[in-house]
C-alpha cells in the first residue's frame, strides 16, 4: 500500500529514545526543555511550551487568556475537530466563519461579518474571547487581514498552527502573528513525536499560565512546589522530548521533501483530473497534506475515487472536516447546508495525496495515472 504518510524516523531518533530509556528519567525534563528551545528558536518565538498534544495546546491556550462557559471563539469551519473541541471544552461556544475555498484558509471576509455582528448586539458585544485560524494543511492563513480585524476588535488570536511549523507569510512564521501559536507533533505532521504539541508565545505571562496549566497548577519558577490553580496532565515525556530534538535537526530537510514532492504533483495536475490549492502570494506553505479538489463534475464519484484507489493499493482520504456540520456541532447549534456555503464545497470535493518524505516520483506519476483512469471509469459508469 502506498501510505498517505509514512513518518520519517532514522537510526537517530531510535538512538535518541534509546539513550532516555536507559537513563530512567522519562518525564518532563532536559530533554523536553531542549526541544521547546529548538522550537522556539525555529519559529522566532521567545517561549516555546511543550504539552502531550496540540488539543492540549489549543485548550490551554484558550484557558489561559480565561476563555469559559458563556464565552465565544471565533474559528474557521473547516479544520480537524480539535480547533472546535477545545472551545467547547472550556465550555464557551465557537461561532464559524466560512473559508476561501482556494485555499481552504479562514475567509477574512467571513471573519469580518461574524465580528461585526457579534459585536453590533449587547448580548454577544464582550463574549467574544479569541479568534481561532488554522493554517490549513500547512499554507498560513491571511494572517495580514485576520490580524487587522482582531486588532480593531481587540480580541486576541491563537494560531491553530498544528500543520504548519516552518511555513510563513510574507517572511514570518506561523506561530508569531498571534497572542500564540499551537503546532502538533502528531504522526500526520511533517515531523513527530508520536504524540506531542507545543504553544508558542512573546507573553512572559501567557507561557507561565501555560507551564502552570500542564503541571497540575504548579507555579513554574518557584524552587519548591506552590499550586495555584487546579492544572492538568498535559506534559511531554523525556522520550517525546528527544525524539522532537532528533527530529528538529532535520526538519528543514524534510520540508524542502515535501515541497519538491508538491510541485511535482502540481506539475501532474496541471493536466487537468485535480486542482492544487492555491498559493498565496508570499506564502510559503510546507504541505502537511497536499490537498486538492475534484472539478464540479467528478465531485459526486470522490468517494468512490477513493475507495477504488485505496483497492489499487494507494491510500487517499478527504481534505479535513466540515466542523459545523459534524454531528455534535449541528445538532447543538442547528447548522444546515448553505450556512456555510465554502466549505459545502471543499468538503465534498478535496482530496489528500500520498506526501511523505521518502515519496518518489514514480510513484507520484503512479497516483497521477490511477487517479487519471478511475475517474475516467467512473465518469463512463455513472453516464
Ligand atoms: C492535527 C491537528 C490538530 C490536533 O493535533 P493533535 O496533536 O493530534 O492533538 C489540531 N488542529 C489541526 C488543524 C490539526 O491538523
């Protein structure tokens, strides 16, 4: 089976979880503190807090600028369900804006509507809490629009960078345009810890109520333990600590991979059967999935394109979900077809390509070609 990822892990990173195991000291320490400096100093942030996944960093990321119950976050509607999730599970509300459907980004336009309205009504004027865009599979949102509209609203922005380490916009990084970033380390991402997240900030006083907030409300600094607020579990371990420090020392590599593999599937496409994404001008997107969508007439056999693949022995899946309409969201708040009329469309027509390091081109040539047939077969069954 051709794999949508294969995650890449080399005889260093064995090495470097070996070396932690032998040691027997497997929780939150050196190890740890090394990798969140490796990130920081890759993203330009002044902090760089590490916790055992991104949803744990989007969660404390909202705890700690006190988003609670009766409070509303403003997010994009097409993301994996965690950017929602860990709104609701401060118990606030996230309110969608739609996405440009080229880019799969947060549409600013969307934005700027949904912030005018939530602020035109006494009701909903100060609930508005934060801001929540998702660089989307990799490509930083227009983060220059998203930025001008918090800012003239004066709510804050986290950054759901989860896909998105090492890319940017106009020469600066995920992860610096907001109050904080959040990036995953999950398998699926371009480097990992099998599980694994970090948060981002320039706040002194952000990054202390983050390293409290993972540490059970342990005061951070202080030489003996002092709790000042109920905390979670949300720590990395030693073992994930080393393996992200190996895996820091060739992230530059494995994106320029992933970014060479994109322009060739994008060269492929060009023939037509798929359209790439759009890019951004200034973007530099570092591919977490590379994305692309299926033209009005071929949508409706996506499904079957990708059950088809996946029996010729290649693994492709849709792009991400459709947040307000997953069960929870649209029963909850009553969302239907049309509310967000962007997203209707990408998530019936985007797929995602096999992209990994070690991907050859052959075998791009070899997912052009069967995805080139089956829609061809299935077009000719379907008239
Ligand atoms: C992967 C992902 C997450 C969640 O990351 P985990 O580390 O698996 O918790 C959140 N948001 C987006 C956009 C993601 O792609």
């Amino acid at each position: 089976m051709l794999r949508l990822t294969v995650p890449t892990i080399e005889e260093d990173d064995q090495a470097a979880v070996r070396e932690v195991l032998a040691s027997g000291y497997l929780v939150q320490g050196p190890k740890v503190k090394a990798f969140e400096d490796a990130v920081a100093k890759y993203v330009g942030a002044k902090h760089a807090v590490a916790v055992s996944n991104c949803t744990a960093a989007l969660h404390l990321a909202l705890l700690a600028l006190e988003v609670g119950p009766g409070d509303l976050v403003v997010v994009t509607s097409y993301s994996w369900v965690s950017s929602a999730n860990a709104i609701e599970l401060c118990g606030a509300q996230p309110v969608f804006t739609d996405i440009d459907p080229t880019t799969c980004n947060m549409d600013p336009d969307s934005l700027s509507k949904v912030m005018t309205r939530l602020r035109s009504t006494a009701e909903t004027r100060t609930k508005v809490k934060a801001i929540l865009p998702v660089h989307a599979f990799g490509q930083v949102a227009d983060m220059r629009r998203i930025m001008e509209i918090a800012n003239e609203h004066a709510v804050p922005v986290v950054e759901d960078a989860a896909c998105a380490l090492g890319a940017s916009l106009s020469g600066k990084n995920a992860g610096t345009w907001g109050a904080m970033g959040c990036f995953s380390f999950h398998p699926r991402k371009a480097i990992t810890t099998g599980e694994g997240g970090i948060v981002t900030t320039e706040s002194d006083e952000l990054a202390w109520q983050l390293k409290a907030l993972r540490n059970h409300g342990q005061d951070p600094y202080l030489p003996t333990p002092e709790f000042v607020m109920p905390g979670y579990n949300y720590r990395l371990t030693e073992l994930q600590g080393a393996l992200g420090l190996s895996q820091m020392g060739k992230v530059d590599r494995i994106i320029a991979a992933r970014r060479a593999a994109a322009q060739i599937y994008d060269k492929l496409f060009s023939r037509g059967a798929l359209s790439p994404l759009a890019v951004s001008e200034g973007s530099e997107p570092v591919y977490q999935s590379y994305v692309a969508l299926l033209s009005g007439d071929s949508r409706a056999a996506r499904d079957g394109l990708i059950k088809r693949l996946r029996e010729q022995g290649i693994e492709v899946n849709i792009g991400t979900w459709h947040l307000p309409m997953t069960s929870y969201y649209r029963k909850k708040y009553g969302y239907e077809p049309g509310d967000f009329p962007g997203t209707d469309t990408v998530f019936e027509s985007a797929l995602s390509l096999p992209l990994f390091e070690g991907l050859t081109a052959g075998s791009q040539n070899e997912v052009y070609t069967k995805i080139s047939s089956a829609l061809g077969e299935l077009a000719a069954s379907s008239s």
